[in-house]
C-alpha cells in the first residue's frame, strides 16, 4: 500500500438516532448536508403527516371527546397520545428540512477521485477484504445498503482522501489503516417514503 495520504479521523460524539425533538449534533456552522431522494423522502414523510394523518387523527379525537366520559374513552387517550407524536414529528422534519442543503452525486465534478459527501467509495481493510460505502446525511443511514452518515468515524477518515491514498480509521476497538481503491459519484436510491413499507411506518411513528 501506498502512503502517499494518510489521515487520522476525529473523534465521534455525534447522535445518529435523532431522539425526540434533538436534531444530531453538527459540526459548528454546517448545513444538513442531504442527498436528493433524502430530501424528498422527508418531505413526503412531512406533508403525509400534515395533510393526511393529522386531520384524521385529529378528527377521531374529536368525535372520542364528544362520546362522554374522556378519561375512560380509549379512542380519545390513543388519539392525544398519537397527535403529541406526530406533532412532535412534525416539529423534527420541519428542523431538518429547514437546515437541509441538498447535494446531488450525480452532478459533475472537477475531481471525481477524491471523496465528499456523495462519494460511493470501494476501500480494502488491513485484511484484503474489499468493502464499500455511500456517504449520505444523517437521515439517510442505512447500514444494508452501505450507506453511513457523513459524520460518521468511517466517513470523516474518508472524506478529502484519493484514490490510491491510504487513511487511519480510529475506532473503539483500535487503529485500522484503509486503502482507497475506488471513488465515484452517481446517483444513491433510497427507499421511498410509504404507509405500505417498514420504512414508511418506521418514519410516520413518533421521532425516534
């Protein structure tokens, strides 16, 4: 392996799950870095909770509350439960929309070897075993896919380094050095947002 670059990454004390109303820490003055398909996926979760459920669920609270006695009414107490949740949603995408800049790996770049946000980058570990990741915001993680947060320990090694170039990824279990083999852009699928999938309930049930 060639050491022509070689990089220690930061540390991570990043929140990845975005719990409640908490949005994931950033670093200090950076944007929501968020693909395309992300974006869109958001904003179909946002607007289906907005004009969809919410009156529907509002709706049933308000004829719950109208049928006599409210602290035995199961549908009245399932309803206000389920309204904090989704404003409680409601009031997370709306954050992340609002910091959102989109970036979309498909668009043309002056140097297409080296890694940003976007990059689909093959790396060979210590071992010899070939692995490869999509850099992506922070709510487009999905570790099926190989797709990891931009933020992450992996991604912040990566990140600025070349083909060819080997990086020092730090983690808690100790030092491990990664050769670069491959850096490319191009367009990264996500799963669309929908009521039918796991990830559509997943998304429209109260921030995680």
């Amino acid at each position: 392996m060639s050491k022509a670059f070689t990089r220690e990454s930061e540390p991570d004390d990043l929140d990845e799950e975005g719990n409640g109303d908490a949005l994931p820490s950033l670093p200090s003055g950076a944007k929501n870095y968020i693909t395309p398909e992300g974006h869109k996926r958001l904003m179909d979760e946002f607007l289906w909770l907005m004009n969809r459920e919410r009156p529907q669920v509002t709706a049933t609270v308000s004829w719950a509350a109208a049928n006599g006695d409210r602290s035995e009414n199961a549908d009245y107490i399932y309803g206000k439960k389920r309204l904090r949740e989704i404003d409680r949603r409601i009031r997370f995408l709306t954050k992340r929309l609002d910091m959102a800049e989109i970036i979309d790996p498909s668009t043309p770049r002056e140097d297409e070897t080296r890694v940003f946000f976007g990059a689909t980058v093959t790396y060979a570990n210590e071992k010899g075993e070939e692995k490869t990741v999509s850099i992506v915001g922070v709510n487009e993680i999905d570790t099926t896919r190989g797709y990891i947060s931009w933020v992450s320990p992996l991604a912040r090694t990566l990140i600025k380094a070349r083909e060819g170039d080997v990086v020092t990824l730090h983690a808690p279990g100790g030092t491990e050095e990664l050769e670069i083999l491959e850096v490319r852009y191009q367009a990264i699928p996500m799963e669309p947002f929908g009521m039918g999938s796991g990830t559509g309930r997943a998304m429209a049930g109260s921030a995680r």
